[in-house]
C-alpha cells in the first residue's frame, strides 16, 4: 500500500482514517509511507523542527495570527 498524502475532510474523518492506516500497519500489511512518517509531513511545524534536529538548515521562521484569535 503506497500512501503519498491525507485527503482532505473533517477531523473526524482523518483522525479516522489515520487510525485505519496505523491498524493496517500494526497488523502486518506493507505500507511503504508508515502513519507517523504521514503525520509528521503533513504537519509543517514538526516537520521542520524534525530537519532542524536532524542538522539541517531550515529557513527562519514565525509565527503570526490575527489579533483577535487566543
């Protein structure tokens, strides 16, 4: 099984069919892109920090929100 990305949904239905795919995983099936290695791509704040330990030049970043969110 070749997973390149997560589509798009509610929370709900990724939560779900991240925990279908770490089943499979656990379960023995071939899964050439494992669950965490997913979500640490999809999540660009992890994603980059994981390059950065790994000694990798990363470019300067922030982080910036409206004003009126807390």
């Amino acid at each position: 099984m070749i997973v390149r990305t997560m589509p798009p949904g509610s929370l709900e239905q990724v939560v779900f069919r991240m925990d279908l795919l770490h089943r499979l995983h656990d379960r023995g099936a071939a899964v050439l892109n494992p669950p965490r290695a997913l979500e640490i791509c999809i999540d660009k704040f992890l994603a980059t920090h994981r390059l950065e330990d790994a000694g990798l030049l990363v470019p300067r970043r922030s982080c910036a929100r409206p004003p009126t969110m807390r």
